[in-house]
C-alpha cells in the first residue's frame, strides 16, 4: 500500500468512524487522518491474524476490521485529545 492511499483510506476512514461514534468528536481533520490509518493498520494486522487479509474477490472481511479499528483509535484518540486538551485550557 503507498503511502497516498494509506492517508486516502485514513481519512475516509476516519471520516466514516466519527459519523459512527455518537456525539461531538473535538479532532481536528489532520488527527482523524493520522487515527484513521492507525485503524487501519490494526485491522489489517488483526485481518492477517486471522487469515482474511487476501481472499479472491473484494476483502469485505479486512474492509469491516479496518472499520472497526478506526472506530476504536478514533473513540480512543479523541478521548485522549479532549483530556489533553482541556487539561492545556485550564493551566
């Protein structure tokens, strides 16, 4: 995977996993980018684990891990960035 898509697939993956999360997220765009490729390289990671990660056809298997693992590091991310944030604001 170059290095173009993986930032393309980040941010639409990113993209995707804050219209999932309930609520406001505080990210910026660039930081759901950079959490949306950690997603995806966690799905991936756990796709190989597995034994999905190539299969004949599209990958829909990997597609929904790399989903799902962008939900995660951007509902994760965007926890940590709020607290770090707000801790900034106060000092």
């Amino acid at each position: 995977m170059s290095w173009l898509w993986a930032i393309v697939l980040g941010l639409i993956l990113g993209l995707i996993a804050k219209a999932v999360i309930p609520g406001k997220q505080s990210i910026p765009l660039w930081l759901t980018a950079v959490f949306g490729i950690i997603g995806s390289i966690l799905g991936n990671t756990v796709a190989t684990w597995i034994g999905v990660n190539d299969t004949k056809g599209i990958d829909w298997i990997r597609h929904l891990l790399q989903l799902a693992g962008a939900v995660v590091v951007v509902g994760v991310g965007d926890t940590l960035y709020a607290s770090l944030k707000g801790k900034k604001e106060r000092a």
